[in-house]
C-alpha cells in the first residue's frame, strides 16, 4: 500500500482495511491524531486528506492512496508552528491537549477556506470536534487569532 503522508511518500505492508490512524500510529510513529471514540464522532483523530479534515479512525488505508495526508506533525515548517498552532499555544488552548491535535486540523481546514470566520462560522466548522475540558472560548478565540 503506498500513501503519501506529510509529503513523504511510504509503502506499508498491511492490509487495506487497516485504518489510516492506526497506519499513522503503529506504522509510521505519528502518534499526534489521537484514538478517542472510533466511530469518527469526537474528533481526535482528525487529519486532512486533500485539504479536508476527515476522522482517520473510520479512513480505511486503502482510500488515501493517491491522496495527501497532513497530520499534525506535519503542520509545522523549518521549525515555525503553523499559524492556528501558534495561537493555540498564545490563547493557552490547551487543557488535557487530548483533542488538541484534531482541533488544529479541523481549524487549519477551516481557515484554508475562510480565513476570516465568524465566530458562528467557527462554532459550526468544529461541530464534530469534541473537548472534555470544555475550553471552547479559548479554542474560539485561538481560531479567530491565527
């Protein structure tokens, strides 16, 4: 199986329904997206997959062949945060962090296609991105910063 993740192109040997986030995690030490239901619901996972956020627990390997996959990991370049990840760490984002990482994706997803949204438009782009600690000002205020 080839997939191209971070720009780095890789060949695996595994199964196709193998799912991207264990790919990611037990394949190729990537282990920023985060297990957190399984079912694709709470966000932890998220990666982007042509640009899209996209929940890697549910993501059968198979169907990210021939496509770009950006983890976290790869947010960063020559040592410089991306933007969303940066105002994460100023607006003090992080609680637990569990469900950092899919945040930031889901945000960087967002911001792609609207760099200036509303604060209505950032409640609804991370509507499948759920936080236990519950700091969604900060995550809100972290979003309309970068």
């Amino acid at each position: 199986m080839k997939i191209n993740v971070n720009g780095t192109d890789y060949t695996l040997d595994v199964p196709g329904n193998t799912s991207l986030l264990d790919a990611l995690r037990v394949n190729l030490q990537l282990t920023g997206s985060k297990y957190g239901c399984g079912e694709g619901a709470c966000g932890a996972c998220r990666v982007l997959i042509d640009g899209h956020a996209t929940p890697s627990c549910i993501t059968p390997l198979a169907s990210v062949q021939d496509k770009f996959v950006i983890t976290i990991e790869g947010l960063e370049k020559n040592g410089q945060l991306h933007p969303v990840q940066q105002a994460f760490l100023d607006e003090d984002a992080f609680q637990c962090a569990y469900c950092c990482s899919g945040m930031i994706i889901s945000a960087v997803a967002l911001k792609t296609k609207n760099p200036r949204p509303t604060r209505q438009e950032i409640i609804e782009a991370m509507q499948g991105n759920i936080c236990r600690c519950c700091i969604y000002p900060r995550i809100i205020k972290a979003i309309s910063k970068a």
